[in-house]
C-alpha cells in the first residue's frame, strides 16, 4: 500500500523514551492520574511505528547501511 508522505508522522528517539518514562511514571505510581495501561499501549505503538519506518528506509533503492 503506498505511503501518503503528507499524513506521514516521523516517530523520533525522544518520542519513544517520553513515552517509555510516562508509562513507567504511570506503572510506579509517580503519576497516580495516569493509565498504565494506555500508557503502555501508547509506548508499544510509538515502538512499533518506529520500527516501521525504519524498515520503510532500508527498503528504499539505494539505501546504504550508515557506518
């Protein structure tokens, strides 16, 4: 399926370690008003899009391992 690069959202490092210490805030009780488990669940998706996009580069012709 082709990728709209107009809706496309880049997913960087920082998104993912935010979200990784929101949902451990939540799970440690640090954040009481926060849901560990959709901060968990946002963490995952956060993980997963990354990954994705990662994998969306290496598959582009041409693309060369970073040294």
């Amino acid at each position: 399926m082709p990728i709209n690069d107009a809706l496309r959202v880049e997913i960087t490092d920082a998104d993912v370690r935010a979200a990784k210490m929101d949902w451990l805030a939540a799970r440690d009780g640090v954040d009481p008003d926060r849901d560990a488990d959709g901060a968990l669940w946002y963490y995952k998706r956060l993980i997963s899009t990354q990954a994705q996009q990662i994998a969306d580069e290496v598959r582009k012709p041409g693309y060369r391992w970073p040294s």
